[in-house]
C-alpha cells in the first residue's frame, strides 16, 4: 500500500507508519525461520507460550509445521488477543490450545494456565523438543506465585508496581523472585528436553531475560535487588516472603546453572526492526528519516517534552540549511526538515495520587506521552504525531494511543480542557477521546513495545 502524502494527510501518513511498524512485527512473517527441526528417536515436540502475541505466534507454528508431524501444547494470551486463524489453517484442527487471560494485573485464568503449563512439563526426556514462545505481557500472563504467597497478594503487588513508576527491568526483577514459573524456572522444569525459545522484544536493550520475566532463560538479578526495590517503592510484602528474600531461598537459575547447556534463543522480532521499517517508508515518501533510540525509558510526560524540544530544533531548520542525507542514521542531532522522528522503548506512568472527588484518570504511556507532548509544543506549526502501543492496547484502555497537531491545544480550551488539569490526574484518554484523537486499531496480534513519530513539514 503506497503511502498517503505528508503533506496533504499527515494524520494518515503517521497512521501509515505505525501500521509498517507493526505489520514488520507480525509472527505470521517472522517465525518460519527460526522452527527447530521435528525430534528424531520418537520425541515429542511440545509448545508452550505465553504473551500478547502468543496466540499469533502459535498460528504462525502450526502454519509452518508438518502436517504429518506430532505437535501439541498450550499458549496463553491477553483477553481478546486471538486473532483469526489464518487461510492456511483453515479447516484444520488446531493444535496447540490458546487459552486467554487478564492483563496488566494477573487473574484466576492466567493463574491456572501458567500451573497447566508447569505440569504439561512432567516426563520429558533427552529425546523431546520444546518450543517456548514468548512475548510481552507473559508476566501477568504466567502468574504462579511462589509457596507462601496468597494470589491476591500477588496481584496488590504486580499492580503496585504498575503504578510505581518503576521501570520494567525493576518490575520484572520482583516478578522472577515471587514466581514458580518466571525467571528461568520455567527452562528448569523442562530439563532435560531440548529447549528452543522464540521470542518477540518488548523491552529496552532485548533482553530475553526481561521480556515476560524471562521464564526460559537464566536470571541474573538476585533476592536481594528485588527486596531492595519493594523498598525503594514502599511496597508491602507478607512477612515470610520478606524473611524468604533476605535469606535467599528464592532465588532463581543463574546462567551457569547446567539446566540452560544447549538452550538456543531466537529474537525473531525487535523494536528497531520496526522502526526502520517506518523510516524506511518515510524515506521513500521524500522525507529525511531519524531513529532515536528503540530503547527509550524515562517518565512519559517528560520524554514528550524531549522530542517537543527535537522538533523545535527541526522547525528552525530547512532542507537548504544541511545535507540531505545528514541524521538519517540516527546518529547526529542535526534535524532537517521536512523530516519524521521516530523512536521506541518503554517509557513509565507515575500515577499521581487524586484530591477527593476526583475521577480517576484513563491512560496510558503512550496517551500520557502525548500530552506531555502536546504541552510543550504550544501548538507549534508544521508538527503533527502519533504515539502508540504496538499491541494495540495502551494501558487498559481500548486505544493504541493517541494524535497531535498544531491545533490540540486550542481544539481541547474550546471545550474548555486544560491539559495541565488531565496531565495531573494522569488522564490522557480523557483528554484525546472528546478531540477525535485516539488511535484505535484494536488488538495487533503482536508486541515490540512504543512507537513514537513526530512529523515535521
């Protein structure tokens, strides 16, 4: 599909861009490459998954995998994360169960899913093969609290933690240490089978020990750091979960322990991937393309100041000022304009607390990101973006994400909106859903985290 003119659609052509990005993470077109062979001596293979792209991603297995070949297993993903089975598929049985689970916060399904999971690993031997698929949102996903602790315990934590501000990285360091099933515990209970992970990057640096907490792979964070951080953010712990950390009888598999020896990791799909995909598009529409960073993280708020200061500095520039091919690496701060800047990353929300009678607010980091956005450019002409989730789903809402233009500001005062008032009760859903602002695509089927795009004409 040729993409809509900037100039003429630019709300159109940023939606476009997303669209490749997303479309490039899709594991329909990712996975074919990375499928390990069928097990020989009368193995078995078996797949287990969790994720907001579970679903998509054992589609993409079963539609590459021998018909007259053994497969079985089972995936859990995020409620109405399921996409259609695709053509290839039709009429055939599936093979491998997707059930469907709560996220952000675990719940009784996810619960039960990730105990089917642990137990579908029972018996195996040397001769089996098994395919873990794992994407972002395993977390809560596959949450199986470690003995001792009582899952509603598990689940006040995990959304403390959300409303921390801490980073993922910090948020997931918890999650391993309170689990049965993360934190390579998982990669422990199918020893000795041969262990293959695809996985798809949600996360700053794609680091597969922290997308979905890494249930495949070793943990090198330790009992004490995870204790340190529930500190650091005064989250309440039961005592004897506290007197299990200090101890250390929670730790978990560190990568010189034998059980991950053989154990092969596949990213088949990344943040950066898709962001060249966009610029690559940008570039072909005539416009200088700049890639930040696929790896972003600071507040929201305050990165949408940021790049509202990157795209200051492209307006005062032009396409006489400097080289065209200048910046397109991304490894210069010299913006040329017409130009899109792009980045991704995962960025954090600090709920703020709310004065009595105060709604609480709607939102997400990308929603939040917007308006921080939106603030500091002061409705500055030639600059329109878009900033959403790849998944499809930005916090909890049923957006993506949302629009800026040169004209959100004055559109959201005549409504009598002050963005200070909706920044400060985090409530950016609040704030775009009465301008016709938010992007709405529904779930993606798959998850490399932001995406951001500031269009400069």
């Amino acid at each position: 599909m040729t993409a809509p003119n900037p100039a003429q659609y630019p709300r159109e052509f940023l939606a476009h861009l997303f669209q490749t990005a997303v479309k490039r993470a899709l594991p329909l077109h990712n996975t074919a490459a990375y499928l390990p062979p069928p097990p020989a001596n009368g193995g078995r293979t078996i797949v287990l998954g969790a994720g907001k792209a579970g679903a998509a991603m054992a589609q993409a297995v079963e539609s590459h995998w021998p018909d007259d070949v053994p497969l079985s297993g089972l995936v859990v993903t995020r409620y109405h994360h399921t996409p259609a089975r695709p053509a290839e598929l039709y009429g055939k049985p599936a093979r491998i169960e997707i059930v469907e689970a709560s996220h952000p916060v675990p719940d009784a399904a996810g619960l039960h899913a990730a105990q089917r999971i642990l137990d579908l690993t029972q018996g195996l031997t040397e001769n089996d093969v098994m395919l873990c698929l794992i994407s972002g949102g395993g977390s809560a996903l596959l949450s199986l609290p470690v003995d001792g602790l009582d899952f509603a315990d598990k689940q006040r934590i995990n959304q403390a933690l959300l409303n921390s501000g801490a980073p993922i990285s910090e948020m997931n360091c918890v999650r391993k240490h309170l689990s049965r099933i993360k934190g390579g515990r998982l990669a422990a209970a199918c020893f000795p089978a041969k262990l293959v992970t695809l996985t798809i990057s949600d996360v700053p640096g794609d680091d597969p020990s922290i997308i979905a907490s890494g249930p495949t792979v070793p943990d090198d964070t330790t009992c004490a750091q995870a204790l340190a951080i529930l500190k650091r953010y005064k989250i309440d712990i039961p005592a004897f979960i506290e007197a299990q950390l200090t101890s250390g009888a929670l730790e978990t598999p560190k990568s010189n322990d034998p059980i991950f020896k053989g154990h092969i990791v596949h990213m088949t799909a990344t943040p950066q991937q898709s962001l060249e995909a966009a610029a690559q598009v940008a570039r072909d529409a005539g416009l200088r393309a700049y890639i930040l960073s696929d790896d972003m993280e600071g507040e929201s708020r305050e990165v949408g100041t940021v790049h509202a200061a990157l795209a200051r500095t492209a307006v005062k520039s032009t396409s006489k000022s400097g080289d065209a091919k200048s910046g397109d690496s991304g490894q210069t701060q010299t913006f040329v304009r017409p130009c899109v800047i792009l980045s991704g990353g995962e960025t954090t929300v600090t709920v703020r607390p709310r004065a009595p009678g105060v709604a609480k607010g709607r939102g997400g980091r990308a929603g939040e990101f917007c308006l921080g956005l939106a603030q500091a450019l002061h409705g500055l002409d030639n600059v329109y973006a878009l900033a959403a989730d790849t998944d499809g789903i930005d916090g909890v809402q049923d957006n993506a994400g949302a629009y800026v233009d040169p004209t959100t500001l004055e559109r959201a005062e005549a409504l009598g909106m002050k963005i200070h008032d909706y920044l400060d009760r985090n409530d950016a859903y609040g704030y775009f859903e009465p301008l016709g602002d938010l992007v709405i695509t529904g779930p993606t089927f798959t998850n490399v985290n932001d995406f951001r795009a500031i269009l400069i004409l």
